[in-house]
C-alpha cells in the first residue's frame, strides 16, 4: 500500500504505522511517499511525540521533510525486518531519526530494529542527529548529519538487552557540538557498531566512546 502526500504544509502530532495482517507473508508493504524535501513538509507542531512511529516491517518512508517535534522525527521501534528512510529532511526536532528497542519493548518476537537510513538530510536538530539504541542493527549510510546539538551519531547499548551493532559509513557529519565540545559520533555502553569511510568535521572531538563500547573505526 502507498499514501502519497501532496507538497504542502501539514501540521501532525503523531503518525503511527502499524503491522497491516498478522503475520509474514501476508503482511503488506507500507510506502510513504511526498513531492521532495522541502516541498512536502511535516510540521510536528512542537508536540511532545515522535511523529512518524513505525513499528511495522517493510515501512519505505520517502521524499519529504519532517520537523518541529520535542521527541523525534522519525523513530523505528523494530520487529525485525527491515523499513527505509531515503531521501527525507528530519529538521528542528529533538532528535532527527531515533532506531531503537526499549526495556518495555523486549517481549517483541524479534527484538531487532534494521532500518536503513540513506541519502537523507539530518540536520539542526536540538540533540541528536542519529540515536541508534539496544537491538538497532540499522545501516547508515550517504546522509548529511550537521548542526545537531550534542551528537551527529549516537550509539547505546544496555548490557543486557540485544546487541546495538549499527552500520555507519560513508556519512558527512559536520559540526555537531555540546556547548564547547563537538562530537560527531558518540558510542556509549556495549554498542558495537561499524563506523568507516565518513567524513567527520568538528574541532575537538570527532569521535569519543565510553564505558567498555568496542567501536569498527576505519579510515574516517
């Protein structure tokens, strides 16, 4: 199934996508589609919600810009299969694009989120550009993540949850910065992600990672 959004203004709380049938393969596709960043623009209204929730596989969100949410602009929330973000704006929201499995969310049969996120813009948002938490396994790839408030790439991961081992190369990720620190990537817990061939900009700090995280750190 695709919705296709006109270019305009919309101004949204919170847009959930759910599962359509109960299990593979009679589970749909669901494909969001807008006229191009920019153009067709989601404005979260400064509501305290993420505005895109996808919780269901097989989600393609497309050409177009969301912005203006005290949560995130997009947030994966798993079931294992893999949903897409290409091409889209995530602007002026407290986080750009979030990828994660909650504590609450472990009783999910697979506990894994594996979006992929390319040739998108991730841009001047309040703290996080990336936030890729317990059980991301997503691929980061091609996108412009600038001007963030703390970090362009953050990655967690509670010990006890399931493995944070996201992919992130070939990414700009320009001066984002926390006061007088600029950090482009910050890996945090038992993250484990791959992190190659990005282009990092940011005086002191490119790149800085903690408490036992274990970092795939080449040629960026």
């Amino acid at each position: 199934d695709t919705v296709f959004i006109r270019e305009g203004l919309y101004y949204e709380t919170s847009i959930s996508i759910s599962p359509i049938g109960s299990k593979p393969p009679e589970r749909k596709a669901i494909t969001i589609v807008g006229e191009g960043m920019g153009k067709t623009i989601i404005d979260g209204s400064k509501g305290s919600f993420d505005v895109f929730i996808v919780n269901a596989p097989y989600t393609i969100i497309r050409d177009l810009t969301v912005r203006n949410s005290k949560a995130s602009g997009i947030c994966f929330r798993g079931k294992g299969d893999v949903s897409i973000v290409v091409n889209c704006e995530s602007v002026g929201n407290r986080t750009g694009i979030q990828c994660q499995i909650t504590r609450y969310d472990q009783n999910l049969d697979t506990d894994i989120s594996k979006a992929i996120i390319i040739d998108n813009r991730i841009v001047d948002n309040r703290y996080y550009g990336l936030y890729l938490e317990n059980g991301c396994q997503a691929t980061v790839m091609h996108n412009w993540i600038e001007g963030n408030g703390y970090a362009g790439v953050y990655c967690r991961m509670d010990a006890v949850l399931t493995p944070c081992e996201p992919i992130v190369r070939n990414n700009h990720i320009i001066n984002n910065a926390s006061g007088s620190e600029v950090y482009g990537v910050v890996v945090a817990g038992m993250a484990q992600p791959t992190i190659r061939n990005n282009v990092i900009v940011g005086f002191p700090t490119g790149a800085y990672w903690y408490e036992g995280s274990h970092v795939d750190w080449f040629r960026n």
